[in-house]
C-alpha cells in the first residue's frame, strides 16, 4: 500500500528537521531543541502503520553525544494516519 499521494509503499529521507516545541519534561532547552534529520525512512511496520526510522545529529559533538546519551540520536515514529500529509 503507498504511504502517500504519487508515492510507493516506502521512501528514504535524506534529510530534513525536527523541531520541539513541547516536552514532557516541562525543560525549556529541551523545548527549543532543533535537530537535523542526516537520514531515514518512512514505510509501514508489521500491522500496517506508517513508520518512520531517523537517524539526527546537532552541530556540536558534546550535544550530539548528549542526545545519544538521552535517545535523541535515532528515532522510531508511528503513526496512526494511513498517509503521509501533502500539508504544509
């Protein structure tokens, strides 16, 4: 099944942004957290929700040791959509 509009059953991200504007914790730092996306994919895991796997890296290596330290670094993501938004 496409994860999108026009698209196949997966697709490779090669790169992108994440932006927080909220956390659990309640931690302002954590709250303006920009990470870049380096790369990834999106498809569908074992009983068909979208899923994305990224792997992300900050500019300096003491922050992208602490985002590792903290799963920062690597993400699993499902959705509950069926598709990838054409939003913006």
């Amino acid at each position: 099944m496409p994860i999108g509009p026009g698209l196949r059953s997966g697709a490779r991200i090669t790169s992108g942004l994440i932006y927080f504007t909220y956390n659990s914790l309640n931690d302002k730092a954590v709250s303006e957290l920009t990470l870049s996306i380096k790369n990834g994919v999106v498809d569908r895991n074992e009983i068909g929700q979208l899923a994305a796997y990224l792997n992300t890296e900050v500019p300096f290596q003491s922050m992208q040791k602490l985002n590792e330290k903290l799963g920062l670094a690597d993400f699993e993501i499902f959705s509950q959509e069926e598709v990838v938004s054409t939003e913006k």
